[in-house]
C-alpha cells in the first residue's frame, strides 16, 4: 500500500489529490462527488456534480437545473485524473452512494451516510472491499439501538388506528426526503390507506414514485 492517504481533509472537504476532486465539499470546487441529496452533503456552487443516476432527480431539485450534472450508474467506472472512480450503494436514502476510488491498485472507499438493514425505498447497501474505509458514524455509539423496522411500522400504523377510533387526527412528523418516504414504503405491510402529506415531503414522494418505489397512496394538502 502507497504510505499517502489517498483521501485527505481540507478546508473545502475531503479531497482526493490523485483525481483532483471533492466528495460532499462544503465549499464552492471544481469538481465534485456527491454521495447523497441530503443538504449536510449536497450543496450548490460547484462546477460539476458526479453522482448516482436514480440519486439525480432529486438533486436537481433540492439544488436547481443549472449546474453539471454528470449521472452514474452504479458501478460504472469514470477517470477523473489518476484515479478511477465508480459508486456503489450506500443503503441510506433513494440514490445514496458510497465512492470507491482506486489509484495504483490500491481502493479506498467514502461512505457518506449508509445503512445496511433492508429499505423498500432505496437500493441495498453494497459491501466494496477496499484497503481503506471512511465511514461516518451519527449513531455509531453502543448506547443506540433500534427496534426491528417491521415493528416500528407496525406501531405507527396501530397509533393511526387508534387516533382514528378516538376521532383525532394522527400527525407524524419526519425528515422530508428519505425517511417519509421509508414510512410510506413500510406501511404498506400494513395498510392501503391515504396518507395526507405536507408539500415539502409530496414534491420528494413523486421523484420516489416516478422511480418506481412501491409506498401507499398519499394526497397533499399544502
């Protein structure tokens, strides 16, 4: 293994010397590599935009039309400099991507966010060996532990039957692009019913729904 680290932090964000490009910058660069659409990792003012094709729909429209887009598809090398870059799936949200880089033979690979349990709504995480990972780790402590998703969704849906008896409205609140649309994937284990959405999250179910994920019917209403 080459002794420089092919991935290193700067300023503007890690950054690969060997491609001369950026993954997820939080400043304007020439070249970027965007794991995914959430605004912690996506962000305007860069020259040009690799990311994942099913990721692009919604990055074109949390960033506007204007900017380069460069898609890939998953798996598909590019050269960018010395470096070989393709993505693969991250398991996180509809599009999301880890960036595999490989220089020399030897591969790293930026994982952005990433989830490895199963999700209607987006495409599995991919194991990509590498010689190097760089993971993010929100929850990465021991204390977090999460209930089976299945379960989860069940709970939601029985709370909604229960506000329903009781006359009251049930009103969950979520992150608009991902985990709304993950709730509505979930739920229809259980149910086929509307669900009412607020228009922030409905513009986001559409770009789901024009890739063919499979959630419940749902009507906006502001």
């Amino acid at each position: 293994m080459a002794n420089k680290a092919l991935v290193q932090v700067t300023k503007s964000g890690l950054y690969c010397a060997a491609g001369d490009f950026y993954i997820d910058p939080w400043r304007s660069v020439e070249t970027a590599v965007i794991t995914h659409a959430h605004s912690d990792h996506a962000r305007a003012g860069h020259g040009a935009y690799y990311g994942s094709q099913s990721g692009m729909p919604i990055l074109k429209h949390r960033l506007g039309s204007e900017w380069d887009y460069r898609p890939l598809a998953y798996g598909e090398p590019v050269r960018l400099g010395k470096a070989t870059v393709s993505l693969h799936p991250a398991g996180h949200i509809l599009g999301s991507a880890q960036v595999r880089i490989e220089v020399d033979g030897e591969i790293w690979v930026v994982s952005g966010d990433y989830k490895r349990d199963d999700d209607p709504t987006c495409e599995p995480f991919e194991v990509v060996p590498c010689d190097t990972f760089i993971t993010e780790a929100t929850f990465g402590l021991p204390i977090y532990r999460w209930h089976p998703t299945t379960e989860t969704a069940r709970e939601i849906y029985e709370w909604w039957q229960q506000c329903r008896a009781k006359g009251r409205s049930a009103m969950l609140f979520c992150y608009a692009l991902g985990k709304a649309q993950r709730v509505l994937g979930e739920l229809l284990t259980y149910t086929k019913e509307p669900v009412y959405l607020h228009g922030a999250v409905d513009v986001l179910t559409e770009i789901y729904r024009q890739a063919s994920v499979p959630m419940v019917p749902t009507v906006p209403v502001f």
